[in-house]
C-alpha cells in the first residue's frame, strides 16, 4: 500500500517560503539542492529543467513539505510541482498495472542517477487522478531527504 510522504509546491520565492513555513508552522528544513537535466526533463515534461527545492519536514507527522523554486523566474509551471507523493512498494509493477488500466501518466518510471546521494537512485513517476491532479510515486528509498 501507498504511505503518504510529501506535498509539493511551487513557489517565487524560496528562501522567503522556507522562513514562512519555519516561523509560521514549526517546519524544519532537512534538505536542499538544485537539480536538473535530463532525467528530470524525462520525467516531468519539461524541457531545460533546472530548479531548487528545499524539503521541509514536520517532525510529528514525517509528512514532508516539497518546496520548489525555477531558476529561471517561472512561476506559472505545469501543475507536476503542486503534487502530493506517495511512497510505494513497487513503482514498475504500479505502472503497469497503471498502463493497462488506461490511467494517463506523465511519463514511465525514471530513476535518478545524481550526485547526491539523498536523491540518488530514486524511482519515480507522476500520474494524473480523475480531476486532472497530479500525484507522484515512488519506490521506497533508505534515506531519501533525511539528515
């Protein structure tokens, strides 16, 4: 089954969002980094991706906060950065079954092949719910994000 992991949101500003939810709700940052190319050009749709994103965590719940900043000033972005994610057993089998069932995805799972090793080696893919809503899935990965 599925655990809930992360919620992920686009935003302007990232230091400004970072000190909001910290000040505002308590959150803790415990990772950051810039990421793009090609994997995640493949995986989101979108051509010269290059972004940062901070995540932030609330340590009661584990459910993390995904907060992500382009670059390049974009701020009206396909909706893949305001997402929920899930945690799964198994993407490629979910996929599959995904496939057949006609349920339209993103793209195919991807795995990362990044130099941090927080990030490095996980696979994941985004699908779209009945409205139009993007979620993420993803294969379980021993410390993904965390300190």
């Amino acid at each position: 089954m599925a655990t809930l992991n992360h919620i992920a949101m686009l935003v302007s500003n990232l230091e400004l969002s970072k000190r909001f939810y910290k000040e505002t709700l308590g959150l803790e940052t415990v990772f950051e980094h810039p990421i793009s190319g090609p994997q995640f050009e493949k995986v989101t749709g979108i051509d010269d991706f290059d972004v940062v994103f901070a995540v932030l965590t609330d340590k009661k719940s584990h459910v993390n906060l995904e907060l992500v900043e382009f670059k390049n000033g974009l701020v009206e972005s396909p909706s893949v950065f305001n997402h929920i994610a899930f945690e799964v057993e198994d993407v490629d089998s979910l996929y599959e079954k995904f496939h057949n069932n006609c349920i339209e995805t993103v793209s195919e799972p991807v795995t990362l092949s990044h130099p941090h090793p927080k990030i490095n080696g996980k696979r994941f893919f985004y699908f779209y719910d009945p409205d139009g809503n993007i979620i993420e899935v993803y294969n379980r990965k021993e410390g993904l994000y965390s300190e």
